[in-house]
C-alpha cells in the first residue's frame, strides 16, 4: 500500500460523511420515545471516549496503522489472528450497508428490480474506487461534502418551513425517567453509528502531521454527532414517537411530507440520493480498512485482494433471507454482543499492552548506559 499523504481536512469530511452514513436510514434511540435526542447525546459522548482512546493509541505510534500495532505490539501469531478479525468485521459491517442501499434501491426505486442485481452493479462501482486507493475515497468525499451539507440543511430548514415541525411531540422530556435513555444509548447508540470510528485507526498514519489531527478529528466528530442529533430528532417533531417507531424509513417518509406551494415536492428524490451517497462512502470505507489488512497480513498488494473481498462481501450481504431478519441481527446482536469486542475491548487491550511494554522499555534503557 502507498504512504499517500492524506490532508487534515481530508480527513475529518470523510470521517464526517462516515458517521452519517446508513444512520439517516433509521431511527435511532427510538426505544427511548420522545427522548430520543437525549438517547443520541449520550451515544455521542460514549463514541467520544472511544474516539479519545483511539486516538491515545495513535499518539503512541504515529506511524503504525491499527493492523501493525496489533502485529508489533501482541506478536507475529497473535497479532495476524486479531488483525483477520477485524479484517473481517470490516467486510462485515461493509456488506451490512451493502443490503442496506440494495433493500432501499428496492423500496424507493426500483420495485421490481432484483435486490441481488442491485448489489452486483453497487459493489462493482465500489470497488473500483477500492482498486485506486484510499486517497481517490478522501479527494471524492472532499468533492460530495458541500452536496451533502447543502442537502441536509435544505431538509431542516424546509421541514419547519412547511408548518410540519411540532416541537410538542417531544414533550413531556424524561417522562419515563432515565432508564429507558440509558438502555437505548448503550451500547447500540455507541456501537452505531459513533464507536464504528475505529476503522480510522487504519488512515491515521497516513495523514500529512503539520496539521492539528486530534482536536480537527475531535471537532468533526462533535459537530457531526450534534448535527445527527438534531436530523434524528426532526423524525420525532414530525411523525411523533409512537409512528415513527414503526416506520421502516422513517426520515424518508418525514421527507416525503415536504410541499412548498407546488415548488419543491420531491424532496425524497434528493435525500434518496443522500442516502445513497452515504451508504456508498461507508462501504468503500470499511472495504478500503479490509484490503488494507489484508495487504498487512499477507504481504499481497491491496489491489489483488479487491475481487475476492468484494466476492466475500457480496455473500454476507444476503446472510439474512429477509431484510427484517438483516436488521434484527445488526440492531440486535451485532450492535450489542460483536462491535463493542472492536470498538472498545480490543482498542483497550492494545492500549493496556503498548504502556506495558513501553513502561518496561523505560526501566531497562538505566540498565544499558
């Protein structure tokens, strides 16, 4: 893999539109009713402490990616063993996004279309973005960013621009308590959209260091959380709690409300578009952070593994027979019991391990003067 030189600001847009990714797709924390916002906040702050421990890691060894730490710093056999782990739960989590914008193709689109052609004609789109590198995924994500700003605040400004904002359906605040926050935010709200930051630790060593990286990173993140927040919301001030919980594309359906005197009445074809432009970058992010490993395991250019991974990846799509069977497994195990083991539990034995063996280091370089 080639050591291009990534920009900051590179960066942070991709990191952006990533998180933003298939999360407009649902409503998150609506087991939390109304409170929902307070559900994503919270989801927020705990992704900010994985993001702080992500980025700890990186400052320890600027210049190892997440698969060469492990490989440094737990060994030649047990480093390989958890770097294919993760290699796979990125195929994974790319082939879950991979149904997604297929399933979505179908329901807004293309009814009568098969969901395993549509996945046939998206993965060979992304994988010839994969084939160039991650520095094409950066400079196309640098490109759609004012698209995908301009879009999403034409939606939050139309919304109550058009009498459908009703601020009252998100009242009474806390009327259940705590307890029904807590237990939507964690872990599902951190394990999606916010933890899934930890594929970055694959990009960090090959962003240009003049640049403030953490506190730009750090920035990004906030405003997209509070930005996501805010979108999540507009679902509860139009369709109230109790109906958007048993939307299957809730914000597409709050979009399709949207009519300004005969002006702008298609305002789903723009946000379907949106969505599939966020689905695209997620995909070929977490497609990138597996070729990538692959590469580090094995030796072999990125480039080779492209096809076989894009095969694996096709085939996991449609592990579900159905697509209420495919979200039931992703918001259920998946978010709860598989993503906290990489966003939070491996990260934090990495981190635990290179202050050890770092901390001994120390002791024995007296010993050698």
């Amino acid at each position: 893999m080639n050591r291009s030189t990534l920009r900051v600001s590179e960066l942070a847009v991709t990191l952006s539109l990533f998180e933003v990714g298939s999360t407009t797709l649902f409503l998150i924390g609506g087991e939390a009713k109304q409170d929902a916002w307070l559900a994503m906040l919270i989801g927020a702050l705990g992704g900010l402490l994985l993001l702080l421990l992500h980025l700890a890691i990186h400052r320890q060894e600027p210049k190892l990616d997440l698969f060469m730490l492990f490989r440094r710093f737990t060994g030649k056999y047990l480093g390989c063993l958890l770097n294919l782990l993760f290699v796979i739960y990125f195929t994974y989590e790319a082939s879950r996004n991979l149904r997604d914008l297929s399933e979505v193709t179908v329901l807004t689109l293309l009814n009568n279309t098969s969901v395993w052609i549509i996945a046939v004609i998206a993965i060979l789109v992304i994988s010839n973005t994969v084939r160039y590198g991650y520095k094409v995924l950066f400079l196309m994500c640098m490109m759609l960013f004012p698209l995908m700003i301009f879009g999403y605040l034409l939606i939050s400004v139309l919304i109550p621009a058009t009498g459908l904002f009703h601020y009252e359906l998100s009242l009474p605040v806390l009327e259940n308590g705590w307890t029904p926050v807590f237990r939507a935010a964690v872990p599902e709200i951190i394990s999606f959209p916010f933890g899934q930051v930890v594929l970055f630790l694959v990009f960090y060593p090959h962003v240009h260091k003049d640049g403030n990286l953490i506190k730009t990173v750090i920035l990004s993140y906030l405003a997209t959380a509070l930005s996501l927040t805010f979108i999540n919301q507009l679902i509860i001030f139009v369709m109230g709690p109790k109906l958007a919980a048993y939307s299957t594309l809730p914000l597409l359906e709050t979009v399709q409300m949207i009519d300004l005197a005969e002006i702008l009445e298609r305002m789903d074809a723009l946000f379907t578009l949106l969505l599939f432009l966020g689905l695209g970058i997620k995909i070929a992010a977490f497609f990138s952070g597996a070729v990538i490993g692959l590469e580090r395991i094995t030796g072999v250019g990125y480039k080779k593994w492209v096809i076989p991974v894009a095969v694996l990846l096709y085939g996991l799509a449609f592990l579900s027979p159905n697509y209420t069977h495919h979200i039931q497994v992703g918001r259920g195990e998946v978010l709860n019991y598989v993503s906290p083991v990489f966003q939070l539990a491996l990260p934090l034995l990495l981190f635990i391990v290179i202050m050890i063996r770092k901390r001994k280091k120390k002791k024995k370089q007296p010993d050698h003067s």
